[in-house]
C-alpha cells in the first residue's frame, strides 16, 4: 500500500485519487496513519454492498439475471376516494 501524508494529500488530491484507484492509500497524519481512501468500486466490494442498476448497466461484462415472473394474483382494480 501507498502512504501519503495529510500535508501532500491537501496539496495534490489530483494525485492521491489515481494512486487509491489502484490500490488503497494510506493517508498519515504526523507520521501515524490516520485514513485510507480507495475507490468506490473496491468500498464496494470490501463492504459487500451490491452494485446499483447504473453500475450493472455500464458493467462491460455479462451478468445473470433471472426475472421473476408475475401471474395477475397482483391486480387490483384502482380506488378512487
């Protein structure tokens, strides 16, 4: 992993995202380290979180998808106060 210390993470936040978009970035305050940025996609895979439909939309790879098919037990008629 990177270290960047919070001084050069201030200065250049350019840098630091390019870096946390290959690996997590260690950022230190006074040599100790104190926060670690990453990107989304890694948040996202660490946290289990699942990826919303813009995500799986844009998503270059095939992915399963079984829709769930409805019988008319749902219907209703609407209600008009």
């Amino acid at each position: 992993m990177t270290l960047m210390s919070s001084r050069e993470f201030n200065q250049d936040t350019g840098t630091a995202k390019k870096l946390a978009e290959k690996e997590p970035l260690i950022i230190t305050d006074r040599g100790e380290p104190s926060f670690v940025l990453l990107s989304y996609k890694q948040y996202q895979r660490l946290s289990g979180l699942k990826p919303s439909l813009s995500d799986m939309l844009s998503m270059k790879e095939d992915i399963e998808f079984e829709p769930v098919i409805l019988d008319d037990s749902f219907l209703r008629p609407a209600e008009f106060d």
